[in-house]
C-alpha cells in the first residue's frame, strides 16, 4: 500500500476503505508517514471531507494508535465533558467537583491554552503544587480514592492526534468538521468513558463562530459518541463574550471557588451548574434535567462540591489552602482599574480581541511550549446587558510587565461596545442535541 495512492484517492473524492485509514493511522503514530504527506492528507479531508463511514474508521484508528484506558475494574458510571473552548472558558474546574460529589465518576483529560483560548491545566497549574501530568498508574489511583481527576493527555494516549492536531494548525487545517471530531471523540472515547457532554460554542470568541456550523459540529460529534455505544449529549452555547467575569489562569481558579463555595452566581455558574445537571441525567443520578440541577444546587450549598475540589487538589499535590486564601496563589505585580469613558449599555464585547490581549499580557500562549503567567489577567465588572457610567470601573488589569499594561490598555477598553438604550444579555444555552439527533 503506497501512501501516494492513499492522498491521490481522497484529492479525487473517492472513499477509503477500513484498511486503508488504518495504515495511514498507524502509520503516522509510527512515523512511518511523514508530516508531509500526512499535511497532504489533511487537506484532502478539508476539501472533500469524509463519508460518514470513513469518519467512523477513522476515529477508531486514532482511538486505537495508542493505550485505550481501561476503567472497567472501577465499577459505576464514567462521565466527561468536552469544551471546544473560549475565553473564560472555566466549567470544567466547577462541575467536575459536582458531579463526582454525587457520585459518579469522573475521568476528566483537559488540555492546554492555545490562541485566545485558555486552557484548564494551565489554570490548574496556578494552583502551588498540583501536577496535571500523571502516569496511567498516578490517573486511576486519583480516580480511584476521589472519584475524579483533571490530567493531561499522556504520551501513549491517542498519539495519532497529538501527530495530526499539532500538524492541522501550522497547515490551515484546523477547520475541518469531520478533523476536528474525530480529534475531540478520538480523546474522549480513549479514557473508558461511558457518558460525555459535549459544550459546543457558538459566537465572536468561539473556534466556531456561525451557530449553523457549531450545530453541525455538535451533531457530528453525538453521531459519532453514539454509534460507538456511548450516551451523548451536547449543548449550544453562547460564547459572544467572555464566560464569567475572571480571564486568566490563577484568577479563573479563583472564580470557580467563589461558585463552588456558594458565594458567586453568574453566567458562568448557570453553564457549569447546567453541564453538570446533564452529566447527572447521563449517569442516573437523577430522571430529569429538572431534578438534577436541585441535586446540583444542594451539593453547592452543603459544601460538598468544595471539598471535593479540596479533596482532588490534595491528592494531585496541591496546596487546598489556596482554595481559600487566594494571597497564596502567584500575585500580579500591578493592578490597574479601566473606568468607562462613556454612559450607556454593554452591548457588545470583542470576545476574541480580549483574548487575545489576555495573551498578549502573559496570561496565554500562541506557540505550543510556551510559558504562562499565572497570575495575570483581567476582572470585567461590566458585561452586556450591564448600565454603565462614565467613570465606573469597567475592567481590572493584573500585571507583571508595565510596558504590556500600558500597550493593552486602549485596546481592551476599546472592545466594550456601547448602546443609548437597554440590551438583553445572551441566551448561554440556545439548545441541547441528544443522542438520538433530536
């Protein structure tokens, strides 16, 4: 089998078959294929994408490149969830506490921030001490005696999709619906998992910013969840502006222990608290959508979801204190508050700018391998939808580097947009796709 035979086929549209994808598979994991030729595949599925069994196989093969977790030993029911990311974008640190203070248990792989997007492990990591990346032996004993754990993705997990993902985005191909699930299923599915959620973003700092293509998105990787044997269910939401209030990695901790302790509820509590209502209906925790997020709040207010976000940092080799002391977290050398230049309402924010700003800042990364600060940042104290007076404080800035303050400070405040008259705040959760394609 000649991999130019392979590339030329899918140039033309034809269809591989089952043996075929597994060689090319296995055989970039190998490197047996060089980088070439696979950029060379990975534009032929951009342009003439996959049969919906070619995505199958395919799937399948980056499944099956590397280690498959085994959790069958540990009985009851796995559950993650899956963010296809944003600015803000802080859930997983919330609803992972949640729903495996009820019980479940919960494998949770995250990644690492890339663009305006920011990554869980890089938040975890402003916590002092805790470890992200584990050995298969360290995943299961964490899961084991917490009922949850937040790790990366290890050397022998999927490594056909840590090739190919770092390939697809110095090559223009990152955009490809049927690439880009078959990379979030292929991870997800490897962890032994029995139920995912799935948070499809849609909007100005979403990967997807067209709610049309987010939905084909969303369907795509249920389809897929699905037809290997999983429960599946994916949510539409909004991602027009940052989620929540905090935007860096330290300060997004420090948000998600506000909401799991009870003393926070924003956005970004109804998104994580609704994720994790769905996760409890997946599991059979609860019948309805409606009982869960009763069961979400009681474990809220009980403090159970809290302590065992103290319980899995302990375990990861954390420091819990920080969970409450936030002066133990790495401190901003300077903080400067941006006041509101004009009256109005909010009625727009430039999600993505700010991201990328966050970035520009220190807070985020546009190499993969580059280092973060962890304790920069912004606080918006104003989003859309919000009544605004010239003078009111708009945005905080935390800081290490003056010149990179002085260089973000028009810019930032110039990506609130403002209106003469009231605007409703977005909708977060415009629908949910369930298993059966409804």
């Amino acid at each position: 089998m000649q991999v130019y035979d392979l590339i030329r086929k899918k140039r033309n549209g034809g269809t591989l078959s089952e043996e075929e994808i597994k060689f090319f598979i296995q055989g970039y994991a190998d490197e047996d294929i060089p980088d070439y030729q696979a950029a060379a595949m990975a534009m032929a599925i951009f342009f003439q994408g996959l049969a919906d069994e070619e995505l199958m196989t395919w799937t399948q093969a980056m499944i099956h490149s590397g280690e498959v977790m085994d959790l069958s030993d540990i009985e009851g029911y796995k559950v993650d969830k899956h963010s296809t990311g944003g600015v803000g974008d802080k859930p997983s640190l919330i609803l992972a506490p949640i729903v495996a203070a009820a019980g479940l248990w919960v494998p949770m792989i995250s990644g690492r921030g890339l663009g305006h997007t920011g990554g869980t492990l890089d938040k975890l990591e402003s916590i002092p001490g805790f470890q992200v990346q584990l050995s298969s032996e360290k995943f299961r004993d964490v899961l084991r005696s917490c009922g949850m754990v937040l790790g990366g993705q290890t050397e022998n997990l999927v490594p056909a999709d840590r090739k190919l993902y770092a390939l697809r985005d110095v090559t223009a191909t990152v955009d490809s619906i049927p690439l880009i699930s078959s990379s979030i299923m292929s991870k997800k599915l490897a962890e032994g998992i029995d139920g995912l959620v799935l948070d499809v973003k849609f909007g100005r700092g979403a990967f997807m910013t067209e709610v049309d293509k987010a939905r084909e998105l969303a369907k795509t990787l249920v389809s897929i969840g699905s037809r290997m044997g999983k429960q599946v269910v994916a949510l539409l939401t909004d991602m027009n502006q940052p989620l929540g209030s905090h935007i860096g990695n330290s300060l997004e901790v420090i948000e998600s222990c506000e909401i799991l302790q009870g003393r926070l509820n924003n956005d970004v509590a109804e998104l994580s608290f609704r994720l994790a209502a769905e996760m409890l209906v997946l599991g059979g925790v609860s019948s309805s959508l409606d009982d869960a997020l009763v069961k979400v709040d009681e474990l809220i207010q009980s403090g159970a979801a809290f302590r065992k976000f103290q319980e899995v940092v302990v375990a990861q080799g954390g420091d819990p204190r920080a969970l409450e002391d936030y002066e133990r977290f790495p401190q901003a050398k300077g903080v400067a508050v941006l006041p509101a230049t004009q009256d109005g309402f909010i009625s727009g924010i430039s999600c993505e700018r700010v991201g990328r700003l966050a970035v520009q800042l220190g807070a985020g990364r546009e190499k993969v391998g580059e280092p973060v600060d962890p304790a920069v940042g912004f606080i918006l104290h104003k989003k859309m939808g919000d009544e605004v007076k010239a003078g009111d404080h708009l945005v905080t800035v935390y800081y290490n580097d003056e010149d990179k303050a002085d260089q973000i400070r028009q810019p930032l405040l110039a990506c609130f947009e403002f209106a003469q008259t009231p605007v409703s705040p977005p909708t977060i959760v415009l629908e949910s796709i369930q298993g059966d394609g409804t």
